[in-house]
C-alpha cells in the first residue's frame, strides 16, 4: 500500500515542472499624425512594437503624442512630447524633407525613453495601412531606400525614471526663430530752408536767409548750410559818411536730438564762419573791404513733421545766440578818423521755414 508521500511524488512526477509564463512585450499607444506622404499611424505604431519586441521594461503610463506638419516651402517639423501620470518628460522638436525619416526619429526617442538598451530596425517606409499585415509579421513591406543619418550621434537619455524635468530635452536651435532682427540704424537727410531776422550783428536788424543741409538718426542732429545777411547801410553820428555792410556765412552745427511725439527738438552748437563786407558812401574815394567773419553760435529749434504729409514737409521755427570770435572793423575810407562798423560781441537770430525730408 503506498502512503501518501509516496502519492504525492508519484504526482509531481506525473505533471512535471510548472511552464513559465509567456514574457509580454511591453506595449506604448503612440499618437501620431501627419500629412498624406507620411507613414501612416499604424505603421508607426508596428515598427514602435517591433523594436520594444525583446524588452523587458515596463512602459505602463508613458503616453506619447507626436505630430508632422509641413510649412510653405515644404519642409516637415516633428513635434514629439512624452509624459507620464506624474507629469511631462520632455518634448522634442526636429525638421526635415523627408516624413520617413522623422518617422523614424520618433519611434526611435520613444524606444530608447522606454529601455536604453531597445534596437530600432531599418525604417519601413509603409504610408497605405493595407500594406501591413494584420498579425504583425510576415506581410508585404516595402524595403527601405537608403538615406542619410538622421542624427550625427545617438540621442542621449536616461531611464525615464530619471527625467524629472521637461528641460532636460532642449529645443533644437535652428528652430529658434522667436529672436528679432536687428533693426538698421536709423538715418535721414533732407534739406532746410529758412528766413528770419539778424539781431545785433550789423548795424541794425537786416533779413537773413538760409538753406542747410540736415542729416538726423534716432538721438541725433547735424547740418551744414550758408547765410546771406541783406545789406544795411549806417552813417555813425548822423554825418553824411557811413558804409553799406553785409555778410555771409558758412554754418556747422552739431545738435542732440528730443522726440516729444510728432514734434523734433534739436539743441545745437557750432560755428558760423565768412565773411563781413563793407562800401563806403557819403565820400570821395570810399574803399571796399571783406574782413573775417567768426562767431561761436548755440540755439534750438522746433521741428513739426504731420503724418498727414508723411512726415516728408516739416515746418520749423527756432533762435540762436551768437558770440564773436573775430569782430570786424570798417572805415568808410582809409584815412577816416572814425570807425562806421565794429562787430558786436554778442548778437543773434531768429529764423522759420521748411524743411523737406528725402528719405
């Protein structure tokens, strides 16, 4: 009679060693869209299961979502982002002409996030989803055309477990474009026209007329121009002999420029340099002679330049103080006793006009 250990041996005999469980390959539901010459999502999807076939890594709650687009000059963007429940992993985004290879790309990203250790196989460039076979394997493909690298060097990334920040995959800078150009300098130049009145710089007030130059940039102001003072005829002392006086000048002016609105504002400093001439009259022999003409001069003015001439014709008004630094003397003939004219130390002018801007 057997007992029952006896029995139970008998048994294990009988039945054997339990059969290991079938080993699951992990599974990612990647989603995935792009235009019609892209490899479909189903394709996508059959090479990302093949390349997880013989991982042991455990995906659960990796989601993935990756779409192509295609801008005006054709070339494709793949914008790829991971996440879990915990939060994003990363996100990805890399261009190019050819929809396989971005394919490619992202199964591979995906494949190495889920198991550093997991190979991607040669892209299948399937787009029709008849072209793959229901069960995963042994159906028509279409064998790969060769094409270059993708990437230099294989992307590097740890176990996810170890990415804790959606920084830790930089964005590509060649699609940095968010960055401004420089703006060009800006410059203007145009030509001024004006009239006005000279103060204390001859014998007595006399028209004075005007055409500069003007070159102008953001903060900034010069100009270059001449000045045709109008004949004055004096007599000193009420007597019959006296001179006619006039003068031109060359000016240089350098000025600071302020904006309020639509309104400009220079503030300037430079020199005014030419050349006093004075006739006598009232005698016999009267002598004609041009003496040097140079004062120091500082001023402003006030620019109005309306959108609705835009901004090309711009009135202006504005004054100057003017400080001699050579002063003229004049005599109504060579032997006079007394002088007719003697520059002032200190004169001035007002002046208004237009100024046309060219560019």
């Amino acid at each position: 009679m057997l007992g029952p250990s006896t029995v139970a041996w008998l048994g294990a005999l009988c039945v054997g060693p339990a059969a290991p469980a079938p080993a699951v390959a992990p599974h990612v539901e990647i989603a995935w869209s792009a235009p019609a010459q892209c490899p479909t999502a189903q394709a996508v999807q059959l090479r990302l299961t093949r390349a997880l076939a013989a991982s042991a890594a455990d995906p659960r709650g990796l989601r993935v979502r990756a779409s192509v687009t295609e801008d005006a000059s054709h070339v494709l963007t793949l914008a790829l982002e991971l996440e879990r429940e915990e939060g994003p992993l990363g996100r990805r985004t890399m261009q190019a002409s050819d929809c396989n290879e971005l394919a490619t790309a992202a199964v591979l990203i995906v494949a190495l996030a889920v198991d550093p250790s997991a190979r991607v196989d040669e892209p299948v460039d399937v787009t029709e989803p008849g072209a793959l076979p229901e069960d995963g394997g042994g159906g028509p493909v279409v064998p790969p055309e060769p094409e270059p690298p993708l990437l230099e060097e294989p992307p590097s990334l740890e176990e996810p477990a170890s990415i804790e920040e959606p920084a830790s995959i930089e964005e590509p800078a060649i699609l940095d474009d968010r960055t401004p150009p420089p703006r060009p300098p800006e410059l203007h130049v145009g030509l001024q026209l004006g009239a006005g009145a000279g103060l204390s710089v001859l014998p007595a007030t006399t028209a004075a007329i005007s055409a500069a130059a003007t070159a102008w940039g953001r903060a900034w102001r010069a100009e270059l121009g001449v000045q045709y003072w109008t004949p004055v005829e004096t007599h000193p002392g009420g007597g019959a002999a006296g001179g006619l006086i006039q003068q031109w000048t060359v000016q240089a002016r350098g000025c600071g420029l302020v904006r309020p609105g639509p309104l400009e504002l220079p503030l300037c400093g430079g020199l005014d340099a030419g050349a006093v001439h004075g006739r006598g009259v009232g005698v016999d022999s009267p002598q004609r002679v041009a003496s040097l003409r140079l004062a120091f001069a500082a001023g402003a003015a006030l620019v109005w330049r309306p959108r609705r001439w835009n901004q090309r014709i711009g009135p202006w008004i504005g004054a100057d103080l003017l400080v001699a630094l050579v002063r003229a003397r004049f005599r109504a003939t060579p032997t006079a006793p007394g002088l007719v004219y003697h520059t002032p130390p200190v004169g001035g002018r007002v002046s208004a006009g237009m100024e046309l801007r060219f560019r």
